[in-house]
C-alpha cells in the first residue's frame, strides 16, 4: 500500500493555506497565462452574485453560479476561437471555448460539479434541455452578455433592449426584468470599470471553508493550468512536489517543513509561464542565449509567488530550486552552508524528476541511470549526500509512489482527451 498524506499532513497543509490563499494563486497563475479571461470572469461574477441577491437565490445555487462564472470562459486559453468572439455579443461559434472550459473543471478541479453549468453557458431558453444545469447555464449566460456589452462599449439603454429583445427567446423573462432591474437602479456596470468585483469575489471566497483534501486538489487545479501551455512542465511539477514530500519524509522534516516543501516543489517553474513558447518548446537542445533566458524563470516564479503565497519560506526554498552546494548554480549562486535541507531537497527532487521523465531531446531515464546521474552530482560537489542517500536506499518506494501519483495524472489527461474526442465528434449537442 503506498501512503499518500496522512490526516496530520492535511491539516498541517491546510492550515499553510485559507481558501482565499488558494484562490490568490489560482488567478495569478491564469493572470499569466490569460488576463482577460481571468478578469472578465470575476466581473460576470460580481453580476451573478448581484443578481442571485436580487432573486434570493439559496446559497447553494448562488455558490455554484458564482463558480461557474469565474471559470467559465476558462477553455478559450485553449480553443482555436477567434478573440472577437470572445468579445461578441452574438458569438457565432460558441461550442469550442464552452466544452474545453467544461472538460477542465470537470478533470483538473474539484469544481466538477460546476462543469456542466460551465457547458450550457451560451444556452437559450428556445433550446431548453431537460438537463437542470441548462438552467443556471442560460441565467450565467445572461450575466456574461452584461459584461461582453460593456467590454464593447454598448450604452445602457442599447444592452437594456438588447435583452428585451431576447426576453423569452435566450434568456428567461424572469432574468431579463431583475437584470434590467439591476442595470437600471443599482451601480453594478458602473462597478464594473472598478476593482469592486475583484474585492466583492475575493471576500466571498474567504469567507468559505474548504475540507482538508480539497485544498490539495485546489493546488493541484493552479498546476494543471500548465496544461494549457506545456504538458511537461505540469507532469515536471507534480513529479517534483511528490518527490520533495518522500524525501522531506525521509530527512525527518517536521510536517509544517513538509507542506511547505512540497508547495514549493508544485510551484517552483511556475516561472516558465512567461518564457516565449518557442524556447519553452523547442525540441533539441537550447541555444546559449535561449539557456540565458530559460533561466530568468526562477526570477519570474519570485515575483509571481510574491504575489500570492505569504509565507516567505516557500517562495525561497522555490526560487532556490537550481542552486548547487558547489556555487555553480543559479540565481544567485549559492553555496555550502548558505543551502538549507529544504533547498537541498528541492534541488535532488527537481534533477531526479527532470532525469525521470522523457523531455522533446531525450527519453526519461530508468531508476539505475537516474541514480548514477545523481551520484555523479554527489562526487563533484553539486549535490548533498544524504539526500542522494536517502534516494538510493528507497529507490523502490520512490518508483512505486510516482507511478502511482503520475499515472494517476496520466489517466485523467487521458481520459479528458477521450471525452474531448468523443464530445467534438457528437458535436450535434445543441447548446
Ligand atoms: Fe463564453
Ligand atoms: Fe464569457
Ligand atoms: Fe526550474
């Protein structure tokens, strides 16, 4: 039986994050990969939630409007659809982006309960399906055309006859005459031009509260977001926050240590996500300039970091990650006693998963070859000796737990994929 972390672990990691803490480094991750989308979900937010307070909407409805609203435009990082159609407030395609931002809540979050909302977000009353989330999909869909309306500059008065117009046809009367309601007597467009939203959401998040593994499954949905931009770098991280956590376990870190090694471990390339795509990609090997650039993404995990995670440790011991005992590391070449058993962890972990997995210029490397390698880091001086020890004597334990955790990731990639495959085939849905 391969242990995965225990109720102690998850406390400890719990109380390493509140909701909003995770919240914090789920939109700063989609603030570089994707602003507008990320924006313009927290400003459809803020309507749902102005209009489920206007219906009297119970919590539980409102919590999954609000949701599904953030994420909804999620899959337009992924889909081939043109920005104008993101902008348009008659989009003609609107299938692709919907089913891509379905598919992630459904196999990367714990929002799984959420995607089909997320699916239905461009219904219409005259396509009404029996399913009961093609309801909160058309009442999200009203709540999303404010926005697109104010994104293209559209008056009051011209949004307010827009929705006339569609009273009965896409959207609920019912819904058209609250909206009108709110646009008329309340300042949500006029809070749309101001950080209102974004504070109104932020402390709504707060005030929730999380089960103990679901913070986990939170941190791992910022992680696969690498998915949208590059896979290896999403298997690389998981593959190095597992490792960090087996060895901080076997180096007897304390459980705080542990759950802060391991976030640093899941968060320490999250730098890559501004490194040009064409060198993040590049199959073969990098140019000495490309080299320099790659590795301005420890820098760039620091600020990102900096920006969502408060405890300093974890941002360090990331930042950290390429560090060498014999100061040929970098940023900031480190050297000896200035590199911590965090660090020192981190950096074993990091080289190990690298070795482990196949890369565009090379094949992932069996156990025995993996050791060699590291072993050789030992002898001159890069790497620390017990850590690589403590490696090598539970090299079997090692090899199971990533197989299992990574072939775990491995089939929901898959099974996504399936699913993608199979939806755009029976692309006869009306939605
Ligand atoms: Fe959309
Ligand atoms: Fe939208
Ligand atoms: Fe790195």
């Amino acid at each position: 039986m391969i242990r995965d972390f225990s109720k102690d672990e998850y406390d400890e990691f719990k109380s390493l994050f509140s909701i909003s803490d995770t919240w914090q480094i789920i939109k700063n991750i989609f603030l570089e990969i994707d602003r507008k989308v990320l924006e313009h979900g927290e400003r459809v937010a803020y309507i749902v939630l102005s209009l489920a307070k206007r219906q009297k909407l119970d919590t539980k409805t409102t919590r999954s409007l609000v949701f599904a609203a953030l994420f909804h435009d999620i899959g337009m990082i992924w889909s081939d659809e043109e920005e104008t159609e993101f902008k348009s407030f008659n989009p003609k395609d609107t299938y692709g982006h919907a089913l891509s931002s379905y598919l992630f809540l459904k196999y990367f979050s714990p929002l799984k309960k959420y995607s089909e909302i997320v699916l239905f977000h461009h219904g219409r009353v005259d396509r009404e399906q029996v399913n009961p989330f093609y309801k909160l999909g058309v009442k999200l869909h009203i709540c999303d055309r404010i926005d697109v309306a104010e994104m293209n500059g559209i008056s009051r008065e011209r949004t307010i006859e827009l929705l006339n117009k569609n009273a009965g046809k896409i959207f609920y009367k019912q819904d058209v005459e609250d909206m009108i309601y709110l646009l008329e007597k309340t300042s949500v467009l006029d809070d749309l031009k101001t950080n209102k939203c974004r504070d109104t959401i932020d402390k709504y998040l707060s005030a929730m509260y999380f089960r103990r593994d679901v913070v986990r499954n939170y941190l791992f949905m910022a992680t696969y977001c690498f998915e949208f931009f590059d896979t290896e770098t999403m298997f690389h991280s998981r593959m190095t926050s597992s490792l960090c956590y087996l060895l901080g376990r076997y180096m007897n870190l304390n459980l705080h240590q542990l759950s802060v090694l391991y976030t640093a471990g899941l968060f320490c390339d999250i730098g890559k996500a501004r490194i040009d795509h064409s060198i993040l990609k590049k199959p073969g090997k990098l140019t000495d300039e490309e080299r320099k650039i790659m590795k301005r993404h420890d820098e760039y995990t620091k600020e990102i970091l900096e920006g969502c995670i408060k405890d300093p440790q974890v941002i360090d011991i990331a930042y950290s990650h390429h560090e060498r005992l014999d100061g040929s590391g970098y940023p900031r070449g480190l050297k000896g006693s200035e590199i911590d058993i965090n660090k020192r962890i981190i950096a074993v972990a990091d080289i190990a998963s690298a070795l482990m997995a196949h890369r565009s210029y090379k094949d992932a490397y069996p156990m025995e070859k993996t050791i060699e390698e590291l072993q050789d880091m030992v002898d001159s001086g890069k790497l620390d000796e017990k850590v690589v020890k403590a490696f090598i004597d539970n090299q079997q334990e090692i090899s199971a737990y990533l197989e299992n955790h990574i072939n775990r990731v491995l089939r929901t990639l898959q099974a996504m994929r399936g699913e993608k495959a199979r939806l755009k085939f029976a692309n006869s849905w009306s939605l």
